[in-house]
C-alpha cells in the first residue's frame, strides 16, 4: 500500500506539474473577486481569489486491503464535494467534506468484501500560485464495510481518518478542476461472518470539479 501511494501521490505531483505549465495561468490576471471579496483579506485586487463558499463533483478509482483477511477490494467511486475556503495573500485555508457512492470489491476464497459508501470531513491548507493551488488535507473518514461469508451478509459503519494532497487549477473565476489522492483508513470492528475485527485502509485517486459561489 506504501508503495502504492507514493506512486499515487507522484501522479498528482505531475499532473499538478502540467496545470502550472497551462496557458491558463497567464490569463489569471484578468480574473476578478467577483462576490467573493468579502472572504479575503491582504489579497491583491487583481489576484485570482480562492475564497468563499463552493460546491462540486468528483469521479475516481479506490484500491485497498481488508485487515486480517486477503481481500483486496478496488474499484470506481464518485460522488459530491462542498467547502468554504479563507484567503490570506498566497494562504489559503479552509473545511471540505465529501460523500462517495463506491463500487470497491473483492472476493477471497469464500469471503467477499465490499465499500459501498464512504465519505470524509477535512480541513485544507494550501499554497497558491495566481490560479493554482497545492494543499494537504486531513480529518475524519467514515463508511460501510459489507462482508458476505456463505450466505451469511453483515454490514459494519465504521469511522476512520484520512490524509491527501491535492493540486486545483482555477479555469474561471468561479470554475475550478482538481486532482486529489486520499488514504483512508476505516477502522476494524468485529464480524460475525469472518470471525475476526476486519476494517478497510485504501487509496483513492480523483477528479474533481468546483464551482465557487
């Protein structure tokens, strides 16, 4: 999984790469606060602004392990975003949370495990550059781990934490795009159809998009 991550992690590092080297990025000193002035402070006037409120959606792939079994469920996810960031010069802070439908399974010998939801609730700390910003993240995870054993079906909600970084490029003023890797880890708790306290630490890479209000 270490491994795994460090690649993921790589990936954002090249695509945030790629989004500095955007033509956009010249363009950021047309954009404006629009109505998100208020939200700011030490900020340039005619710097691209982070600040305020947004709200958007994501799609991405999820990869992990099942403690104490062999499974290794993986698969899509997508679902919706929402925050409120602050802005002070190049700083940009701010609370995000997310909730994701997940088609993350996996089958070993007769046990099958499946993700079927999960979601998070993160701060955000990030550095702009005009219209591209790096941040990390972290906070609370939580979701559903399904485990199916010959016949027998047992669901566990289970919550958890994660940490990520992330890479988002501004393309309008009130249009943003992101890429983002979370590691997330939902915490064991015992199953009756396994017989053992199995929980799911996984990976997540995704595409997002945000509209800021």
């Amino acid at each position: 999984m270490c491994r795994i991550a460090m690649t993921a992690m790589a990936a954002v590092a090249a695509v945030a790469a790629g989004l500095l080297a955007a033509p956009y990025s010249a363009q950021a000193a047309d954009f404006s606060y629009g109505s998100r002035a208020p939200y700011t402070v030490n900020q340039p006037l005619n710097a691209y602004s982070w600040a305020g409120p947004y709200l958007g959606g994501n799609l991405g792939y999820g990869w992990g392990d099942i403690h104490n079994n062999a499974a290794k469920p993986s698969g899509l996810n997508g679902g919706i975003q929402g925050g409120y960031n602050w802005q002070s010069g190049a700083l940009v802070y701010g609370l995000e949370g997310d909730l994701q439908l997940s088609g993350a399974e996996d089958t070993f010998a007769q046990y099958k495990f499946s993700n079927p939801w999960f979601g998070t609730v993160r701060g955000r700390i990030g550095y702009t550059f005009s219209n591209v910003m790096f941040y990390g993240t972290g906070g609370l995870a939580f979701g559903e781990l399904k485990g199916q054993f010959a016949g027998w079906s047992e669901s566990h909600t289970n919550a958890g934490w994660t940490v990520g970084v992330g890479a988002e490029f501004g393309l309008t003023s009130n249009w943003s795009a992101k890429v983002e890797y979370l590691y997330v880890d939902l915490n064991n708790s015992y199953f009756s159809s396994t017989g053992a306290s199995n929980g799911y630490q996984f990976g997540v890479v995704r595409l997002g998009v945000n509209y800021h209000f």
